[in-house]
C-alpha cells in the first residue's frame, strides 16, 4: 500500500495536480469466519472487509479515497478526525490516503466505452455526440472521458425518431 501511495504522490507531482493527504482512524474487527471488518467512525456508512487483515487495511484505504472525494465533491465539510486507541477486541488504527484533484476528477466521468453502454448506442455513437457537443468530453491524460452528467441529461432528454423531416419551403 505505501509503494501505490508513494505512485500517486509521484505522479501528482509530475502532473502538476492538487492533492491532499488525509488520516482517519479505523476500526478493524476479526469475525468468527477469520474475516476483517474496516469501519470508519467518522464517516457513517463507510465500511469494507477482506480475508486477512493486510487485503482488509488495502480496501480500507480504497474506500476512505472514496468517501473523502465524494464528500468534497458534495460541497460538504470533511469530518474532523478523532483517535481514540484500541479497547476490548477493537483494534484501531490511522489509515492515510492521498486524494488528488485528478481522482475527484475520474469520479465523476467515465470512459467512452461505459457511456456507449449506459446510453445503448456504441462507441462511435459516443464519439458523434462528443464531436457534437451533445455530450460533454473530459480530457484526462491521453483519454477523453466522458460527464456523468452529460449522460444523465442525454437519458432524460426524450428523443424524436425517425429522420428529421426538411422544411418545405412555402
């Protein structure tokens, strides 16, 4: 987990983007079936599990990019962190993770080929309507990413079929 944060960092600074890195506690538990469970106090909801605890901690770390993206992207202020030791059969610990303007960024587009799936055209159909404008492109490194929301808005858009028909002229 340290070398893929270490890529991150590396790759930020060669791009140039903004990121930020972010510590939160949590909670691990071992269950009866040998399983870790990863919560995150602060951030309701915000929970994983592996088979062992170093696949636990890696989803862990996975999930906590997920929810501090997400909550900034949402406008919404990021919970203060507290620390609070281990008790009991709790273990906690510090998770650390880098969030990157590039990484809010992807969240919230997708590739050309996921587009042509979710709006059931194909992937020259997508590459029409980016030319078009009718959809909005994102340039991410070599892609062209496509907007969720432009997607979203292209599904509610009720749409005529059959050709157009040409004005008579009269």
């Amino acid at each position: 987990m340290v070398k893929r944060e270490q890529n991150r960092i590396d790759e930020a600074r060669y791009r140039g983007t903004m990121m930020n890195r972010y510590i939160y506690e949590a909670t691990l538990e071992k269950e009866d079936s040998g399983k870790y469970y990863v919560y995150f106090p602060e951030f309701s909801g915000v929970c994983t599990s592996g088979k062992d605890i170093n696949e636990a901690v890696s989803k862990a770390g996975e999930a906590l990019e997920l929810a501090i993206a997400t909550c900034l992207d949402d406008g919404n202020k990021l919970p203060a962190p507290r620390f609070r030791g281990s008790e009991g059969n709790l273990v906690r610990i510090g998770i650390s993770v880098i969030v990157t303007d590039e990484m809010r960024l992807r969240m919230k587009c997708v590739t050309p080929s996921e587009a042509a799936k979710m709006l059931g055209v194909s992937k020259g159909r997508i590459s029409q309507l980016l030319d078009a404008g009718v959809i909005q492109p994102v340039p991410f490194g070599n892609e062209r990413l496509v907007t969720l929301a432009s997607i979203h808005e292209r599904l509610c858009s009720p749409r005529l079929t059959g050709r157009p028909r040409k004005l008579v002229a009269g």
